[in-house]
C-alpha cells in the first residue's frame, strides 16, 4: 500500500496590476510552488474587487497605481469584506509614499516589484497566515514618511486610543512600535511568550486593528518612545 501523504494546502492567490507583463512575471513565479494557486488576474481595483469577490482569494497582490479605481481604494473595499482577503501592496519604494494609507488600511505589507522568486513565495504563505509582509526596518524607513501636516491631531488621536489599553498593553504596543518581536518583548519584560502572544491578541482586539504594522503606526502616530531604550 502507498503511503499516505497530507496534501497540499492551497493558497489561491489574485494578482491585481494594470501591466499584463508585471502579471504574467508573478505568475511565472508564483506558478513554481505546489501550495500557491493564481485563481484570477486584474488590470484595474474594481476588477480586482469584482474578481476577489467571485474567486474568494486568501491573498491579493495589489499594485497602486492603475487607471480607474486606484490599489488604495480597492485596498480599503476588499479590507471590508468578511472575510477579508490578505493585501499585499506592489509597490517602487523610493517613490510610492501612498503604500503608507494602503497600510493604515489593514493591507499585510508591502513587496517591491523586481522581489526575487524565493522572497515572493515565501512572502505570499506569511500573509495567509495573517503575518506581516514587513521586517522592523522597514517599518521604520515608512514611518519616517509619515507626512509631517496634521502630526497633533494624529498624535492627540493616537494617544486616545493607546489609552484604552490597560498599562501592560500599553508597553507591549510600544514595543511593537520599535520593531521588537515577540521574543524580544518576552526577555526585555521577563514575560512568557505566550503572555506576549496574549497581550498582542488584546491588543489588536481593543483598537480593532488587523496587525502589527498598524499597532506600528500608531505607536508612532502617539509619538511614543521605549522608555527603556
């Protein structure tokens, strides 16, 4: 008798981008992996919205900029859905400030357009898994974007909502607000890990934020600082 094998957990994916050539490269390269499936490609975010509702993608790769109705719009309507498809946002880094707003909208992260094969891959399984597309610098590079106009308002905002947290949580948000991991939240705090993992959880429930890059961001909007450096 052969031996049993588990199979495959398929993670459907729709690539959204107004350039058939930059479409047809994800596709190559995703096509390589057994667990990745293209079910759908768009030209413009309301066929991206239009063909994740029919095809109920796990993952969406968005680009920003396309003719009609823009990534970031149709970022901010496939968030609001139930269930909601994970985002990843296509972008030039060095000139597309907009990724910030897609961001704030609950997308995973963001990839640069020529990401090697292996990197795309590996980024597209993470998101599935609700896991951000973002390493801590990163997130620090596009926080220093944040535009400087409105920073009391945000700031005045920001710190309202941190103040819904109990004091634990409070520090655990900041935390996450220098990057710092799970793991290194734990040693610097002589907590468990699963005590992190739990306080992250109430967290993210308390300001009904989808995940760390937004907790991120509003840690930074808050203009807090570790007072442990």
């Amino acid at each position: 008798m052969a031996p049993v094998t588990d199979p495959v957990t398929q993670i459907d994916v729709l690539i959204a981008d107004d350039d058939p050539v930059v479409r047809f490269g994800l596709k190559m390269m995703l096509g390589g992996a057994p667990d990745l499936r293209v079910v759908a490609e768009a030209g413009d975010g309301s066929e991206a919205v239009e063909l994740a509702r029919r095809h109920d993608p796990a993952v969406v790769l968005m680009d920003i900029r396309m003719p009609g109705t823009d990534g970031l719009t149709a970022t901010d309507l496939l968030r609001s859905r139930t269930p909601a498809p994970q985002v990843v946002v296509l972008t030039t880094f060095d000139t597309d400030a907009h990724v910030l707003r897609a961001l704030r909208a609950g997308a995973a992260g963001f990839l640069l357009k020529d990401t090697p094969p292996g990197e795309l891959v590996m980024a597209v399984r993470h998101a599935a898994q609700g896991r951000p597309v973002l390493s801590p610098e990163v997130i620090r590079r596009l926080i220093a974007r944040v535009a400087e106009s409105e920073q009391d308002v945000r700031r005045d905002a920001a710190r309202g909502r941190l103040d819904e947290l109990a004091d634990r949580e409070r520090e655990v948000a900041i935390e996450i607000g220098a990057g710092r991991s799970n793991a290194e939240i734990a040693a610097r705090h002589h907590l468990g890990l699963a005590t992190v993992k739990t306080h992250v959880s109430a967290i993210l429930g308390k300001l009904g934020l989808n995940n760390r890059v937004q907790v991120a961001l509003l840690v930074h909007d808050a203009d807090l600082r570790d007072a442990r450096g």
